[in-house]
C-alpha cells in the first residue's frame, strides 16, 4: 500500500499569512498535533502547537515561526510504513504527504495509519501467534517456513525486532491456525527458544485432560 492511498483532504491546511491564534483553533478543532504549512500548494513544513502556545501574539503570522518548522515530508508513491516511521520520528500525529514537485497532496492521519497497519499485520485474521528469540545467524525464513508448513499451516505475517543491547532477534509469526501446541513443539524440536505464544488448544485435549483428571480424583 502506498502513501498516497492513505491521503486525508480533510486535514486544513495553513498559510504563512495566517495568524497564529487561527492556527491554534484548527489544531483544536481537528485534535491534531502539528498542521501542514503551504506556501500556495508547495509544501513548507509542518507547524506543532507546543510552539504555536509558545508564541507571543497570537495575532501574529505564522511565518514568525517558520525556524521552528519540520520540514521533512514522505513522498506520495512511496509504502505507506515510510508514514509509519515519520510518526515514531518526530511524534506526530499527522504526516505531511508530497508530490514529485513538492506539492502537498495531503496528509496521512494516525488512525488511518492504524487501520493500514492493521490490515499489513494480518491482525484482524484468525489465527495464533507464536514468539521466538534467536542469534542473528539462526534466523532463516526457509526453515521457519518448512517447519509451520510441515504442521499444516501458513504464516499470515512474521516480524522481526533486532534488540539493541543484546543483538538477539525476536521473532512474531503470525499463523493461519489457533491451535499452535504441535508447532511449538516443532520449533523446540529445531532448538529454537520459544518466548510464548497464544492459541487455543485442541478442544477434544481439554476434554481428555479434564476427564484424567476426574478419573483421578475419582480414585482417591
């Protein structure tokens, strides 16, 4: 998915002859952090209202404050997680999105983004979750493929986090089926560490445990 099938039109975006205390309602009024600035439709940067309630008229234009703009934007036909690390960067919660000619052609709201990643994660699929931690090294898509396939299943989605300090990976697959008890053991089997996973178990298991049990108690 690519930025610019993400673009909000409805987002107000701002001149540099308009005053401060405008700028200040529309922040209000959309419940944003920062609104885009334009000088006709070229793209100047983006304006926070931490620095707009720190200005000292708000009769004042805004361009008073254009030292304090962040200028850096996402390009309108790159993938939309481009969006996604321009909010972690400057907390926003808005991204300025922009043409080949520096236009602005809109701006990408954080709850879209949410929804995009929503769907790019596969979270709304059913389906179970299984979290591995390994060296660098270990790590081989190939492998950890063959060995959910070989359970009969698919990964819906597999994420990887490199942890700084220690420079182990940690590793989300996100499968098609609930029931991941045979695949957790398949990865302990290959002497892969499994942190956790979430799914449920067979329903016929919970069934003849809770019967061994009953046998058990019976017996005393």
């Amino acid at each position: 998915m690519l930025t610019a099938e993400l673009i909000n039109n409805n987002i107000p975006r701002l001149q540099l002859q308009d005053s401060v205390g405008k700028a200040i309602r529309l922040i209000n009024d959309y419940r944003v952090t920062h609104l885009p600035v334009v000088n006709e439709e070229i793209y100047l940067g983006m304006i926070s209202e931490d620095d707009l309630l720190d200005a000292y008229d708000e009769k004042s234009g805004i361009e008073i404050l254009q030292e304090h703009f962040v200028h850096d934007s996402v390009k309108d036909d790159v993938h939309f997680l481009n969006a996604v690390n321009y909010t972690s960067l400057h907390e926003t919660s808005i991204v300025p999105v922009i043409s080949k000619t520096n236009a602005l052609t809109g701006v990408i709201t954080a709850p879209d983004l949410l929804k995009a990643m929503a769907a790019f994660s596969g979270s709304s699929e059913f389906g179970g979750i299984i979290v591995l931690e390994m060296e660098r090294q270990q790590f081989s898509v190939s492998q950890i493929s063959r060995i959910v396939e070989s359970n009969d299943a698919v990964i819906l989605n597999l994420n990887t986090t490199r942890h700084a300090d220690s420079g182990m990976l940690t590793v989300t697959l996100h499968l098609n089926k609930q029931e991941v008890s045979a695949i957790v053991t398949a990865f302990e089997r290959y002497e892969y560490s499994v942190l956790y996973s979430f799914g449920d178990e067979k329903f016929e298991d919970n069934i003849d445990t809770n019967y061994r049990h009953l046998m058990n108690y019976l017996d005393i």
